[in-house]
C-alpha cells in the first residue's frame, strides 16, 4: 500500500507564488509526520494528497479511497448522519473509545471544541479509508482526551498523514517525518524527536562547511589583494619614466625582466588565483545559510491604575441542554494572571466569551481571542489590517515576521493557513495597549517557534490575563490563580484557587 505523489505543484489562484513546487513522496502504511513552520504548505499537501485540491502540476497516486480531517472544528463533518446511524462494531468500539456522547451529533453546536475535534476523529476512523490525513487532531483536546485520540490512532493500519504541533503525538505515532520548507520536501526516518535531531545535525554541519568555505574565500581574496599591490609596485619598477635620461644599464634590466617572461608568469598565476577565487566564491553560495525565522515578540500590554479590571456577578450559566455552569461572585485584579481549568465539555469558553462581552470597568482596554475564527471574522481581520496606514502595517508585519511567518502572503492576497491567521490576530492585538488579555486556547494552530515567543511576551507583560490553554508548561509560565471547574454529571462548579 503506497501513496505517491510525483512532481506536486500547488497555487492558489490569487497567490504569484507557488505553496508547493516540485515535491516527490513515496509513503507506505503507517504514520508519517508533516512538520514544518506555519504557512509552509502542511495543509495543503494533505488537501492536494486526498483529491480535495487539484494540483498545478504533478500527479498523485492513491492506493484507494482517501479522507481528509480539516484543522476547524466549526463545522460537523459530513458523514455524521451515517455516523450516527450506524450501530456496528467498528462505530460502537470509536464511540466508546473517544468517549463520544450518544447526544452529540444533536447539539454539536453547543459540544466544545474538544468535543467536536474527538468527534472528528471519531468519523474520520469509522470511514477506514486507505489514506488518512489528520490536520492538528489533538488540538482543544485536554490530557485524557489526547489519550483517548492517540489510542485510537495507534490502530489504523492504513497511510497515515498527520500535521500536528504535538511533539508527543508526533513521537509516539510517527514512523517518518516530511520536513517541508520553502522550495523543498524531504523524508526523515524516525519520528519528531529523531528527525529534528538529524535536521540539526546536518543544519551544524552545513554551517560549519560554510564558515571553512568563507574563510577559505577570505584568504584567496587577502592573496590576490597582496599580489596586486605587487603587481602595482613592480609597474614602478618597470617603468621607464622615473629614469634619468642617461640611464643605460636601469633600461636594460627592465628590458631584460619584459623579455624573459617575467611579466607573463605573473599574469598566469594572476589568471590561476582568479579561478581559485570563482571556484571559492560558487563554493560558498552553493552553502545554503542557516535562516533563522523568528525573533523577539513583545506586548504592549499595561497594568491598569485601578485595583480590578473586570468581574462577573454570580450567576447559572447554560451550556447547551441541560448543561450547565454554577459561576460565583468572579473579580480579576489589575494584575491578575488567571488560568481556567477544566475537562472538554465544562464551560471553559463559555465563560471566557460571557467574560469579554460582559460591560467591563471603564477605561479598561480588553483583547478577547476566541479558540477559532471563522471564515468571516478571518475576513474581517485581514481587510482591517489592508486598510492601515503604511507605518501600522509594516510594525505589523514586522511582528509577524517574528512569529515566524513571511508577510507575503497577507500582502499579496494568497490564503492564509489557521496558523498564520492566528499570527495575523496576535500580532495586531499584542500591539494595543490593553489592560486585560482574555486568551481561549491562544497557541492552537501555532508552530513550536511561536508559542515560545508568544509564551515569553506575555511573561513579560504588565497586563492582567485570564487564560484557557490545555498546555501546561503555557500555564505554569504564565498563571498563579486557578479558576478550577468540577464536573458532576450535568453540573458545572468553579472554584476560585490562588
């Protein structure tokens, strides 16, 4: 069982670069890792690998039937009918194995999005295609809902594609990785943790060819300085100029040097040390340099004078059927750094979106990011951004160039990936002077590079910040209070810990 994709070429129509150029796999049954920074082409491969796009160029070659899993849980997949329907063993071990409630294709609406992604999985292993490509399956999940996820993809024995920024999830299934990056895919043996130690080692190496090559071009280019200073003096010497006019014997010499050669030696060797400085020069740019994506991110964020910048009366908040959420008396200080706990399911967003769009204490400057944004907010982000002044969107895209991802992109029209539109949104909000972030699941879709960036800009800030993050080193980092939510059946208690 084989998938094989021959000279794959991807654009998109309003793109002048291409995602994908040239790219050649051939992958067996189990599961291959595709890893690479945000906007490099991943999803798209996946798309183009399961008949969803059609190539440019190239051709895939599948070994039957495909499906695709998409990054955005907003939507229900759409077999879920069938899903439902259907009672035999395969959809019954899934349901039990993902934990899925018999109730949740009604009121998918209301599931979060843990609930939704585990649902996803669910259909997308219940159909047993013989190509499988996940697109980031463990994001929104909770730890023993990763668990549950990885249990059952541990069991597909069909060729898996799998996009994710979940190192563990990516070593413990992985059998190869595809690196893709800008202009080039290549295959890795082994899983995350093997093939970025092998992509570092040869990164050492490469560089530590270059730096031998530049040095070596240094050094023929101190020579052939050196020889044309000799060059220029023995010019002097052979001119005939400086001679008084009675100097016989001086005009001989100087004859003598011309006719026997002397002067052609040189230019060979002249001519020789030039070839030496081509071939050095070619040797060095056939060097890729070590591209460093990235750098420092900062926020603008400051604390608020008053004592509190927010609070919520208590109140019985629903979730959606017989759901709900018991929510005390809530206050959060001026510098506040408060993390919501909880399973999938226990209202965590719910209470975070009631937050934001509570009427705050005025003259405090709140950002609200949700877990995701659909297509039409994504629309709303990026024509806003487009109407800004030329000073606002190059501080912009300055700041999104340090999280990593190339503004070209959003400047040329081309679409962008989940995790570049979050770039797009945390660079926009991390340069206002907010009083309170109100971050849901604020990492999702964020390659490796970014999270660490955005993990130490907000560590830095002054502002207050009430987060939703099922990262626990994210937490650790930046909280130290606890809004912890209890489930007990159909309720929902939250407890205040500091």
């Amino acid at each position: 069982m084989l998938l094989e994709l021959r000279g794959l070429s991807f654009r998109y129509p309003a793109s002048p670069v291409a995602v994908l150029q040239d790219v050649s796999l051939t992958l067996a049954a189990g599961w291959t890792g595709v890893v690479g920074a945000n906007g490099v082409g991943k999803s798209t491969l996946l798309q183009l690998a399961c008949g969803i796009l059609s190539p440019s160029g190239g051709q895939v070659r599948l070994p039957g039937a495909s499906y695709y899993c998409p990054q955005s849980t907003q939507t229900a997949p759409p077999e879920l009918e069938d899903f439902v329907a259907d009672w035999g063993a395969v959809a019954g071990r899934l349901r039990a194995q993902l934990h899925v409630g018999d109730d949740w294709p009604w009121r998918f609406a209301t599931l979060s999005h843990g609930e939704r992604k585990r649902l996803q999985v669910a259909v997308a292993l219940w159909r047993q295609p013989h190509v499988l490509a996940l697109d980031e399956p463990s994001n929104h999940l909770d730890a023993e809902g990763r668990a549950w996820v990885l249990d059952a993809l541990r069991e597909y024995r069909g060729v898996g594609l799998l996009v994710s920024h979940d190192r563990a999830l990516l070593d413990a299934l992985a059998t190869r990785c595809v690196l893709l990056q800008p202009g080039q895919a290549q295959v890795f043996p082994g899983n995350y943790s093997e093939t970025m130690a092998q992509v570092r080692q040869e990164a050492a190496a490469r560089q530590h060819a270059r730096v031998s090559a530049e040095q070596r071009l240094a050094r023929l280019r101190q020579e052939m300085q050196r020889r044309q200073a000799d060059a220029a003096r023995s010019d002097g010497r052979r001119s005939k100029r400086h001679l008084a006019r009675g100097d016989s014997d001086g005009r001989a010499r100087i004859g003598l040097a011309i006719v026997s050669g002397k002067d052609a030696v040189a230019g060979r060797r002249s001519a020789q040390l030039e070839r030496r400085l081509e071939r050095a020069a070619a040797a060095v740019a056939a060097i890729d340099p070590l591209t460093r994506q990235g750098g420092r991110v900062w926020s603008e964020g400051q604390a608020h004078a008053g004592n509190w910048v927010a609070a919520l009366p208590a109140q019985r908040l629903s979730l959606g059927g017989a759901l709900s959420l018991e929510v005390p008396d809530l206050y959060v200080g001026a510098r506040d750094r408060i993390a919501v706990l909880g399973p999938n399911g226990a209202g965590k967003s719910s209470l975070l979106e009631l937050l934001a769009r509570q009427e705050g204490r005025p003259g405090v400057r709140t950002l609200y990011v949700a877990q995701e944004l659909d297509a039409a907010q994504g629309a709303r982000l990026i024509e806003d951004v487009r109407s800004r002044s030329t000073e606002e969107l190059g501080r912009l895209l300055a700041m999104v160039a340090r999280l990593g991802s190339a503004p070209e992109p959003l400047l040329s029209g081309g679409t962008l990936s989940p995790g570049e539109l979050r770039k797009l949104c945390l660079a926009a909000g991390l340069q206002q002077e907010v009083n309170l972030f109100i971050l849901d699941e604020v990492t999702n879709h964020l390659d490796l590079p970014a999270m660490e960036a955005l993990e130490e800009a907000l560590s830095e800030s002054a502002a207050a910040m009430v987060v939703v993050s099922h990262d626990a080193r994210f937490i650790a980092r930046l909280c130290t209070v606890q809004w912890r939510i209890a489930v007990d059946g159909e309720q929902r208690m939250l407890q205040v810990v500091v």
